[in-house]
C-alpha cells in the first residue's frame, strides 16, 4: 500500500499548506484512504470516522454530533480545490462521493491535466518542476503575500479613519430592530463560561448533544476541584452555567438599544437554552463553540469553523472561502511581541430561516468581548451596515473575522481582517 501511487498522491496532498493547518482534515484523509488501500472499507463509517479520525469518544452517536458530516463537505471542497489548482497535472484524482465516505481513485481527465502531462516523473512519483514553472511559483507568492498586505492595511486605515465616516443613526437603529422585530421573540443567549472552563482544564470537547443532556459527571468523571482545607469537593455540573462579567455588561448594554428595548427580549445563559425555545426566534449568541455549545447549529451555513487541538491547546479560524488578500487560517498570536487573537462575526438566517441570528464567537474570553464591543460601536459597525445593505433596504448576512490585541482578559480595538458579504437574506 505505502508504495502505491494512490497513497504518494494521498501524502502530496496532505502536504499542502490546507492540510498542514488542519490536523482534523489530515486524520479524515489519511484514514479513509489507508482503509480503502488495505481493503477494509467495512472500517470507514461515519462513526469510526469520528472515533478515528476526528477524536470522539467510542460513545458518541453521529445521529447527534455532525462533525463528520461537516469534515467530509470540507474535505470535498479541498480536494476539489487541490485537482483544480496545485495537483491539476496529477494522473490519478481522489473522490468522495457525497453521501458515502469510501474514497475513489480516478484518472484525472480534466482538460488541465490532459494538456500539461509530464514527460517523466521521479522515483517519488512527483511530476519534475522546471526552473520556470518555480520562478512563476514563487512570482505568484510574492504577489499573493503583497496583496494581503494590502488588503490589511486598508481594513485597518478604514477602520482608524470610521469616525469620519457619515454614521447612519438610522441604518444602526434598523440593524438592531430587525433582529427585535414585533411578533418574534429574540433570545440573548450569554456564553457558558464554566463549561468552557471545564473542557479547557480537561481538554475534551463535548458535542452540543451531550451538553444538551447534561451528564457532565460522565465526561468529566476524572475532574477534581477538591478543597483540602475545607475538607469539600466541587462537582464538574456545579461550575457550569455562568458567565462572565464581560457578556453581563454586554447585555446591560445590548437593553438600553432603542431596537432592542422595545422587543420581546429575554436573557438566558447557554446551559438553560432548550431547542424549543429558539427554533423560530431571533438570536444574539455570545461565546465560541466551547463556551456556547448551540453556536454549532449554524456552521453549515458558516464560512468559517473553529479547530481545537487539545494536546498544544491552539485554537483557530478556519476560512473555508478565502477572498484574495485573506489567509486560510487565522490562530491566537502569543509569546513575545502582540499578543493577537480574533473573533468571529456574523449574521445569519436563524434556525428556521425566516428571521436573523448574530453571533459573536471569540478564540477566549477576549476575543468575545472585542466582538461585542464592536457591535455596540455605531461608528464601526455602519460601515459593514452599508457594504450589507441589500437593494430593498434590509440588512443581507455578512461575516467578519475581527482581530485584536488580548490584554489580560480585556482587548482593545478590534478591526476587521475578513469580511464576506451575501446578497441573501
């Protein structure tokens, strides 16, 4: 198998800078296709996937947790971005058909690949590079890295110079009205810090499933908070449901918006949200997926994912559709100099498509709180406001990646990196 060249176009592809970012995708691909080269295919199952591949406890339910169905659209998108672009000369291409998870092998017929079949390949199976075709690799990554340099310094000069923008007071007042609009409930929903917490100390990641059960002594049955002095322990379900004083204020805030307080706002902490509660409501969901587990409900339609990895505890943004000047992955910056995180930012249908969710989703408890700064700063937000305003008035989706520098627990600024707009509603 491990001379085949089925598994040398695996290992190139897993190579690439996509993959390198990602240890999840990585995993996805080396396991499906090492079982479909050793001829156990009866091993790949969503759920040995998930087990395998993606780190979930041999428990896990996939009708519940949809991680892997998330991975395989991922790793679709990659693939196909791979044999358009970097592997286009490639013979063989890699195929999952959707609905299944056993990957083919076929030959790549694409008129790219007809046109520019090499002569000879070296012993390692990788097609010989000219000093031509390097110097136009080369040209091509200097104009990409140029161009990103671009792009952020214009994000950032436009956000320095937003106080000199005309703010459009009823633009702001629209946005906040719509998401309180009459005749729909809108649920406030503050992050769970203590779980979040609880995962970071541990370093697992409970699915939305799990959380929604609440048998946190059966995930964190090896948690000890024992107080020796008092002669007393504290039990793992005891530090969840609370908050942090960052989303408290927030949400003092939030209230005292004219769009807001007029609506049939409630207030609710993530570990007592039910699914029935917000179906068809409207949405503000504070806290990344490890201190909001409901955020999860919305990453089909997201163009950005978090990725955890427990064993170096980094975390980071995954942006699936990079716009040219973007990166494909955005991570919490630390050691000497500015310590830089980011935060997402969107605006999206709710869960059953006819109202609006914003959620604000953070790397940490810093992150969050610069997010929600920035939604509460009219002078900041109306630009996005303008640039998302559909043709009919109403404010269309937009996503953001917002970076800032975390100071302590606080974060000043934050200015925007990544933004995507849709013309739907």
């Amino acid at each position: 198998m491990f001379r085949s060249e089925e598994w040398k176009l695996t290992l190139r592809i897993t190579a690439t800078p996509p993959f390198q970012r990602s240890a999840f995708l990585t995993n996805f691909l080396l396991y499906i296709c090492s079982r479909k080269l050793s001829h156990r295919e009866e091993e790949i199952s969503e759920h040995q996937i998930g087990v395998q591949a993606l780190g979930r406890p041999a428990a896990y339910n996939p009708g519940e947790d949809n991680i892997v169905r998330n991975y395989a659209r991922m790793l679709r998108q990659q693939l196909e971005e791979y044999f358009a672009h970097e592997g286009r000369n490639e013979p063989l291409r890699i195929v999952i058909p959707r609905g299944r998870y056993v990957p083919l092998f076929e030959p790549n017929t694409r008129p790219e690949a007809a046109e520019a079949q090499p002569d000879a390949k070296d012993p390692a199976g990788v097609p010989p590079t000219s000093a031509v075709s390097k110097s136009t690799a080369r040209l091509r990554w200097s104009l990409l890295i140029a161009l990103a340099v671009v792009a952020v310094a214009l994000m950032s000069w436009r956000y320095r110079h937003a106080k000199s923008l005309p703010v459009e007071p009823s633009l702001y007042a629209a946005f906040w009205e719509e998401l309180a609009c009459p005749g729909r409930t809108t649920y406030i929903v503050t992050a769970d810090s203590g779980f979040g917490l609880l995962q970071d100390i541990t370093r697992r990641q409970i699915p939305l499933q799990e959380y929604v059960n609440g048998d946190f002594d059966k995930w964190f049955a090896d948690f000890d908070a024992t107080m020796r002095h008092f002669g007393s322990s504290v039990d793992a379900d005891r530090l969840a449901g609370y908050t942090s004083v960052a989303d408290l204020n927030t949400v003092v805030a939030l209230m005292r918006l004219p769009g807001l307080s007029r609506g049939n706002v409630i207030v609710r902490n993530a570990h007592d949200i039910h699914m029935g509660d917000i179906q068809t409501a409207n949405l503000i969901l504070f806290g990344g997926p490890l201190a909001n587990p409901w955020a999860s409900l919305f990453q089909p339609d997201s163009d950005f994912s978090f990725e955890f990895a427990p064993e170096s505890d980094q975390r980071s943004i995954l942006n699936w559709h990079p716009h040219p000047g973007e990166q494909a992955v955005y991570q919490n910056a630390g050691g000497i100099g500015p310590q830089w995180t980011y935060v997402i930012l969107s605006f999206l249908p709710n869960l059953d498509g006819t109202g609006h969710a914003l959620l604000i989703q953070g790397l940490n408890i810093s992150g969050t709180q610069a997010g929600a700064d920035f939604i509460l700063n009219p002078s900041a937000m109306t630009p996005i406001l303008q640039r998302a305003r559909l043709p009919d008035g109403t404010i269309g989706r937009f996503q953001l990646i917002l970076r800032t520098e975390s100071i302590g627990v606080s974060a000043p600024n934050a200015i925007p990196v990544v933004e995507h707009f849709s013309s739907a509603k």
